[in-house]
C-alpha cells in the first residue's frame, strides 16, 4: 500500500510538472485572434523549438568532427609524411631518362602512369599503369631478415599497344621483384589503356593460370617485360615506392576534402 502511495503521488508530481510546462510554452505564444491562428502559432513554435536542437545538436558534431580531422591532418604534417623520400626522389630522377612518369588528372588522383620514351622494337607504345590503393599488404604477411616486415607488393600493369590491340600483363611487386599474374590481349582505346585482365571484360577468355603454363614460357613473359618493356629492378622499386608515397599524399588530400564539406 505504501508503495501504491508513493507511485499515485509520484504521478500526480509528474502531471502537475506537465502542466507547469504546458503554461509556460502557452506564454510564449502571443494572443491571437482565432482559435486556428493560436493552434498554428503553437505547432510552428515547436517545429522551431525541435528543429533548434536538432541544429545545435548537428552543429556540435560537424565541429568534433572539424576538429578531429585537422588533428589528423596536423599530425600527417608534423610526421613529414608529405615529403618526398630522398631515395625516392634520386630514383625517379634516374628513370625518367627512359620514362614520363605522370600522376592522374581529375577524378583519378590516385593512378599513376608510366609513359616509356622509346618504343617497342615494332613500334608498339608502352605504359606502366598503377593505383596507390592497389597494394597487397593485408595478403602478404611475409617477414624479411631481423623480424621487420617487408614493404606491401603492389599490383599494376604493363600495357603494349600496338595496330588497335593492347597486350596487357597484369604484374605485382615484391622484395624480390615481379611476377606475372595474367596476360592478355584487348582492343586498344587509342590511348594504350587497354584495360585489365578482368574487370568489363570478364565475359571474354582470360588466358591461362600463369603458375599452370610451361615454366620456361614464365621466363619468357619476365624476359619480355624485362627487355622489351624497360621493366628493371629501378622501375619494381620506383612502383612501389611511390604508390606508398601516393597513398599518404592522397590520404591527406581525402582528409582536408572531408573537412571543407563538414566546416
């Protein structure tokens, strides 16, 4: 029975508090001159009070968030994480006598391609395309010498182009070198990018499981790579190198785009 008590005037606590609310809203509503005037005066005096706090509640989170990302931003600067490696910077610096090393236009921040000065023995033209996101390094888990992990492999492609055709060997990076994962022929866009071994055109025949061909013709694909494309050691190293470079400019770039749209 106590209990019954205390919760009948715990309701009767909470209806007068209620109403006490009411009264003080109603003030603050100014005296019309009809019913219909005073009901839409106190609908838009609550849309107002609502959408007050919905606004003042969003614009506390854009500012976290504003300022969360410049502490992030803060720190990639104070890391120099900007600066261009020295070693990578001499490395370019010795391969651009035989290529013309450009980083995407536009939309396609993150692609880099490699233009080779000199062509093919035919006349066919060659380039060298990569992504900076386009690394292995959550499937390759291999440990170098003295426990340190080794740098992420990374995926890109060599193009030959040649009379409307495009051979493609799609080709990874790792400490060792590159290997070849597919080969195969497509139509040429005119531009040399001939596109992949998957991806539009997965409907066509994609060539042959490279580990399952004779091992002798693997050599022959890496020879070809080697002496007719100018892939060399510089060249595996360059393309891994700057990928990693490339992802932390573009990491960077991503974090000061996200915090210009919040602000």
């Amino acid at each position: 029975m106590i209990a019954s008590r205390s919760f009948r005037h715990a309701l009767m606590m909470r209806n007068k508090i209620v109403i006490a609310s009411e009264k003080r809203f109603l003030s603050m509503i100014p005296v019309s001159s009809s019913p219909q005037t005073r009901d839409a005066d106190v609908s838009g005096m609550s849309k107002s009070i609502i959408s007050g706090r919905f606004m003042s509640s969003g614009a506390a989170a854009a500012s976290d968030l504003s300022s969360m990302l410049s502490r992030e931003i803060a720190e990639e600067h104070e890391n120099q994480t900007l600066e261009v490696p020295d070693e990578l910077d001499e490395l370019k610096r010795e391969i651009e006598s035989d290529w013309r090393v450009v980083d995407g236009p536009g939309t396609d921040t993150g692609l880099t391609r490699m233009y080779k000065r000199e062509a093919g023995h035919n006349g066919s033209k060659i380039m060298v395309e990569f992504h900076c996101q386009e690394n292995l390094a959550a499937e390759m888990e291999e440990e170098v010498e003295g426990g340190e992990e080794a740098p992420p492999g990374f995926r890109y492609s060599v193009k030959v182009s040649r009379a409307g055709k495009c051979l493609v060997f799609d080709c990874v990076t790792e400490s060792m070198g590159s290997f070849v994962t597919g080969v195969v022929v497509r139509d040429d866009d005119g531009e040399g990018h001939g596109g992949g071994t998957g991806g539009e055109s997965r409907g066509r025949y994609q060539g042959p499981m490279l580990p399952e061909i004779a091992e002798d013709l693997q050599e022959s694909f890496m020879a070809y790579l080697r002496e007719e494309c100018g892939i060399t050691d510089n060249v595996d190293a360059f393309i891994s190198m700057h990928a990693d470079y490339r992802e932390q400019v573009e990491y960077v770039n991503w974090l000061e785009s996200v915090r210009n749209m919040v602000e």
